[in-house]
C-alpha cells in the first residue's frame, strides 16, 4: 500500500527507488505486444525444459542461493517457478494428478530462492490440492513447511529478514555521505493513528538541530507496515510537496514540521483505512472457513460440499443445509461458524 502510493505520486518520473533499488517504470505496451511477449517466455522456457513428464519436473534445479533482484521490473511471467503454477493448474484441470503435483512441488521448492516474492497464497496450491485428492497426510506435511516459512505473516508478503537494519544502514550511509543530520518522512495515505502524526514531517536523527523534531524510534525500528519512507534531507536545498501539492521551502518546512503531532486522518483517510481494516478481517474469516471446509472434508465428506466456494455460499447465505452441517459437525466435536 506505501508502495504503491509511492509509485503512483513518482510515475510522472518514470523511475523509482525503492529498497535502495532504482526501477525503469515500464513503458505501455499494447495486449497483442504483451501476448507475444508472453508466448516468447513461454517457448522459451517449454524449449528449456522437459515439462512433459514428472522426471523432467523433478529435475529443474533449485539454485543453492538466493536469486539476485534484477535491475529494473523483472518480468515475473517469465519465471520458471510462475509458469510451472499455471502449467499444474492445466494438469489438474485435465486430470494429470502426478504431473500437476510435480509442477506445485517444484514451484514451491523454488520460489523461496526467487528474487520476486511471492504470497502464502501460491505456495498453498500444493496443499489444497492434496487435500482434493484426499491425501491429507501428505497436505499435512505441505503444510507444517509453508506456515514455518511464512510464521504468522500469511496473508502478507515474506518480509525479508533484517530489512529495517538493512533500511537504515543504507539511510545513514546516504545521510553522511551527503553530509545531513536531516530526514525526511513522507506522506502516507492509509495508515494507522500513530504513524499519522509522525507522516509528513523533517526530522533531525540525531536530535542536535532543534529546529526539527527529533526523530521517534518509532520511525526507525518500530514494525508498522504502514510504509512511511525515510530519506535524507538537505537543509537549503531539498524541498518539501505537502498532500495538497504545497511546495514547501525553509522555513515553512520547519514550521510544518512542528505543527502539532496529532491523528490527523481525515474522514476520507479513516474510511479507506477502514476498508483495509475490513479486508484484513474478511481475509481472516475466509482462512478460518478453508479449515473447516478442510475438516469437513476430510472428516464428513457426506455433508461437504464439492467446492469451497460454494461451500462459501450456504454459508454466506446461512442456507438450511449449513445449518445441518453446523450440527452435525457439533456432534463429532467440531465448532463451525
Ligand atoms: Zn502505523
């Protein structure tokens, strides 16, 4: 979300920096050009590869080390690990069970070495689709391996580890070798109270120049995701946009940067964070439906519906037949909501 706001207020530009890394913004290509873009990744990688048969999937390598980010907007798509997920959704559609394992299995042992991150969604393809297949012993496995790779952060991105430490290292270096004691923390949207009154604002790191808040730990270790970006400022030379577009200088930025530090979200702000807040929950009642579907599926399999989604449905709509299932599942010890 910081990100993406970010990206949006610099694409004028056609580069950003994030993470210490400088992206070319891509430029617009038409469907067609994509589509041949898209089959030449493709090819590419059906001519590589022997994707035909399980041996040929088993043996794709898993580098030993961590891929190195490319510079510039690596094309996704055109991944080994991307492309064995669409080509196992094709097996399983077509009823190629083993063929479509080895696909998941090896699109799971890859994407942890990948540069691009992916979601606690796409490695969970392997376990769904085990428990489909009723083999839950193995799903059970899967699964133990993914959630201690993702610990409690499923339904966010695998943060990098050390990446504050590293986020700050690189922002004190850039700070002395620009010769600043100043920081800047931009403006973000959708964030919680706290980051709300730190957004925004000039700050001396080391609290010595005492026109500008010192600034709060908060900023600098604190684990929000709500994605305030620090970079140094340079006192006479670096400006300051505010959220309405304001060019700030001197010492309207000293001013600016001391005005009272309060939970300024505005209704607008509030309703959107508000939106991500019911996202969250959504999400979290959405996972918490998937294992009592699981376990009705592998336990009651008489009363279980044949997909999750309609599965959803009766429950969404609390549909006579749910409430049949609810008690049911109460009689063989299970609560289900
Ligand atoms: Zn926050």
């Amino acid at each position: 979300m910081g990100l993406f706001g970010f990206f949006k207020k610099r694409r004028a530009e056609k580069t950003m920096t994030y993470g210490g890394t400088t992206f070319q913004a891509p430029e617009p290509i038409s469907n067609e050009e994509y589509q041949h873009k898209r089959q030449k990744e493709i090819d590419f990688l059906e001519r590589k590869y022997d994707l035909s048969t399980v041996e040929g999937i088993m043996a794709i390598p898993v580098p030993k080390r961590k891929e190195q980010p490319t510079r510039g907007i690596p094309s996704v798509t055109g991944k080994i690990e991307y492309y064995l997920m669409i080509k196992g959704g094709q097996y399983e559609k077509d009823g190629q069970v083993e063929l479509a394992l080895a696909c998941y299995r090896k699109a799971n042992q890859l994407m942890p070495m990948s540069s691009t991150i992916y979601s606690y969604e796409s490695y969970v393809r392997l376990p769904r689709y085990l428990r489909k297949l009723r083999r839950f012993e193995e799903a059970r496995i899967e699964e133990a391996e993914i959630d201690a790779l993702f610990g409690e952060k499923k339904h966010q991105v695998i943060e990098e580890q050390g990446w504050l430490e590293r986020r700050n290292r690189k922002l004190f270096f850039d700070m002395r070798e620009l010769g600043t004691d100043l920081v800047e923390a931009t403006y973000i949207r959708c964030c919680c109270a706290e980051c709300a009154q730190y957004r925004e604002r000039v700050y001396s790191l080391s609290g010595q120049d005492r026109r500008f808040p010192k600034l709060p730990d908060a900023l600098l270790y604190g684990n929000h995701d709500c994605g305030i970006l620090l970079f140094p400022f340079i006192d006479g030379v670096s400006s300051m946009q505010t959220r309405d577009g304001k060019d700030l200088h001197g010492q309207r930025i000293i001013k600016y940067s001391n005005r009272p530090f309060i939970d300024d979200r505005t209704p607008d702000e509030l309703r959107d964070m508000e939106e991500i807040r019911q996202k969250q929950t959504d999400d979290a009642i959405r996972e918490r439906s998937r294992t009592d579907y699981n376990w009705l599926w592998e336990f009651m399999p008489e009363l279980c519906p044949k997909s999750f989604s309609a599965y959803r449905r009766m429950q969404k709509a609390q549909t006579e037949n749910f409430k049949k299932i609810v008690i049911e599942a109460k009689k063989h010890g299970r609560n289900i909501e």
